[in-house]
C-alpha cells in the first residue's frame, strides 16, 4: 500500500503527500511519455544506505537522453534530492521512485513544448512479489505476450509507456493463477519477467539473457553477477531458449522492487 502522509520533492521543493499533483491534460496521462527509477534504501549497523544511488540516477538521465527528454537538473542535484526525501520523510527503510515526466501546455504527440517536471516520492515497501516469496518462491507462467522489439520500443529505457507491454503479461498471469510472468523476445529467447530480469541456475553456473535479448539493464542483475564472479561462479550472458525454463535447476527474478525472488 502506498502511503498518504509524508512530503514528496516536486520540481525542486518539497510538498505535503496530498499536494503531489498535476493537470488531467498532461502529456504524460495520455502519451506515457515519462521516465522513472525504482530505488531501495536499506538499514544497517550505521544507519541507513541507499543502494547504488548514482548508478540509478545515472540510468534515469540515460532513459531520458533516449526519450530525449531534457531533465533540468544535473545527476549529483537528483542524488541529493533523493537524499533529502529519505530524510525529511524519517525513513530508514523505504522504496523511492523518482519520476521525469512531460506536463502541460500541449495535447499532440509531439512532445517538445511540453514542460519537463520532476518527481521524488518515497515510503516503506516490503517485498514485491510478498514477503513469504523470498523464502517460498512464486509461480510463474511464460506470457503469451512478448517482449517489445528493439527496433519498436527502447527496451534499454525506463519509460511509463514501455511498462503497458509489463502490466499486460501482469494481468495475464494473474488471471491464469500465478504470481508473475516470463516474456519471451521478439525471436522467442526467454527475455525478463514483468517487472524484473531473470536468473537460470543449471549444472552450477548461471545464465541471464544478455542485452540483445531486449532486457532493462537492471542494477540488481549487474550487482548479482559481479557478486557471483567474486564467488567463482560462472556466469553466462547468451540468448536463451525457452525450454531451459523447464530443465533449470533454480530460476530467479532480480530487481529493485523484487529483491532476489527465486
């Protein structure tokens, strides 16, 4: 549940959680032309830490550049706004989600005149997928729905409107009773959940479909497979087919809001 208290950093001052709003006609209700991050702070023994901050603002500036949308404020003034929102919310655990979108002055689909406004909202979130699937896992089901093509939409982005393809696997896998979906790319390789990317566990070593196979990279994905070099666990980055889902030893979803979910 999403919390309804607390002050959210709006184009730069900070406003009550009620405050938090723009105009119906907005370029981003009705075109999704919008970019966002999903970020996690964690506490420990020193207090609170907020998990590769500069490597999810650096992301945000990089959806926007392919979005080209012209954020107007530089990386380091996002990461101290981010900053400032876990403090002034007394949070030290919580999920925050900044958001650059277009607002309003133009209806069109051509977005250029349309102001850029910038978002930052944080509030405690526990696990995604519940917080029993950290320990029990979820089901799944390969979607029916596929992956967008990268020659259709930037999968590399992290734009509102790309997640319409997400929340269409969601639904579907909702409503043939599993927790969450696998897509499949535009060549049928596995490619990502909904909303996370995806482990194979076979014979000892670990395979995730690599950046052709039109996946976001995530942060979390990255942070796994560094940690499993440390480990001497090889790590495989190749197309894979569809069939290795139903013959792997484990698989696992990465990602800022799912955590590590087998």
């Amino acid at each position: 549940m999403l919390s309804n208290k607390g002050k959210i950093w709006f184009n730069g001052q900070f406003v009550e959680w009620d405050e938090a709003k723009i105009h119906v006609l907005s370029h981003v209700v009705h075109y999704g032309s919008s970019v966002f991050e999903g970020i996690r702070c964690y506490k420990n023994r020193e207090g609170s830490a907020i998990f590769r901050l500069e490597d999810h603002v650096r992301r945000l500036f990089d959806s926007a550049k392919i979005y080209m949308i012209d954020i107007p404020y530089t990386e380091e003034e996002i990461c101290e706004a981010v900053i400032e929102t876990v403090k002034i919310n007394n949070l030290k655990e919580c999920y925050i989600r900044p958001v650059v979108f277009r607002g309003h002055k133009e209806l069109g689909v051509n977005p250029l005149n349309c102001p850029v406004e910038v978002v930052i909202a944080a509030w405690e979130w526990g696990s995604y997928l519940g917080q029993e699937a950290l320990e029990e896992g979820v089901d799944v089901g390969v979607s029916t729905w596929r992956r967008m093509a990268p020659n259709t939409l930037p999968n590399m982005a992290k734009a509102g409107g790309n997640y319409l393809n997400s929340q269409l696997v969601k639904i579907e896998a909702i409503k043939h009773g599993y927790d969450e979906g696998i897509m499949l790319d535009y060549n049928g390789m596995v490619s990502e959940g909904s909303g996370e990317n995806i482990f194979i566990v076979k014979d000892g070593e670990l395979y995730t479909p690599p950046m052709s196979s039109s996946i976001l990279p995530g942060i979390t994905r990255d942070s796994v497979i560094k940690l499993a070099k440390e480990m001497d666990i090889n790590v495989k980055e190749e197309r894979i087919p569809r069939e290795m889902l139903y013959i792997a030893d484990e698989l696992f979803f990465t990602g800022t809001a799912a955590e590590i979910t087998p």
